[in-house]
C-alpha cells in the first residue's frame, strides 16, 4: 500500500526544503555520496534523496539522524551541550505548565467568569 500523501502547511513545506537543501550541501561540502551518508546513517540511499528533496514522508528521526550525521547545525546550534541544555530548559519548562488544558469551550463552576 502506498503512503499517504501529507498536506503541509505552507511554513512547514518551506522549512522541509530547507533542511533538504541544507542535508544536501552538507553532504556534498564533505564530498560523500548519497550512498556513504546513507550507509553512516543506517538508511537506505533512497532515504537519503527523500530528505533532500523535502519529502514530508520520511520519519523524524531520520531526518534529524542524517542532518546531524551530515553536519548540519540543528536550530541553529552546533554545540551538542548547547542542544542539551536547551532540552533541559525546555523540560524545566513544560514541568511549570499544567499536565492537562481544558478546552476553552467548556464552562466551569465560575459561569465563564474570569475570576
């Protein structure tokens, strides 16, 4: 069966490109094949064009797999401890906010006041 097609927004279709650009000049700045890169990564070569070519099918992780692999600085970030600590300031984070949100459209106790 074949694979879904995925709608993207606009925004989200753009920065798939980009990383593919990105994956792209990376890998050939190191002089690698689609081949080599695919071999380091554990993917297939197909994978690999995949990502380059911005397709919105391919798995997450290996999309970040192969930019890491290839070079390419993740949010701009170079330093893995860097990366780490942003995910730690993001876990700091998100332990302050509330486990669950409810809906705006329910109605509380309070009648939809705001006190």
């Amino acid at each position: 069966m074949p694979r879904q097609r995925i709608g993207l927004h606009p925004a989200a279709a753009d920065a798939v490109q980009v990383l593919g650009q990105q994956v792209r000049q990376a890998r050939i700045a190191k002089g690698w094949t689609a081949a080599q890169l695919a071999a380091a990564a554990g993917v297939s070569a197909r994978t690999v064009s995949s990502i380059e070519t911005g397709s919105p099918a391919v798995s997450i992780g290996n999309v970040l797999n192969v930019a890491v692999i290839s070079g390419v600085a993740l949010y701009g970030v170079t330093d893995q401890a860097e990366l780490t600590r942003m995910r730690l300031r993001g876990e700091e984070r998100l332990a302050l906010l509330p486990a669950r949100v409810r809906s705006a459209g329910t109605k509380g106790d309070d009648d939809g006041l705001d006190f």
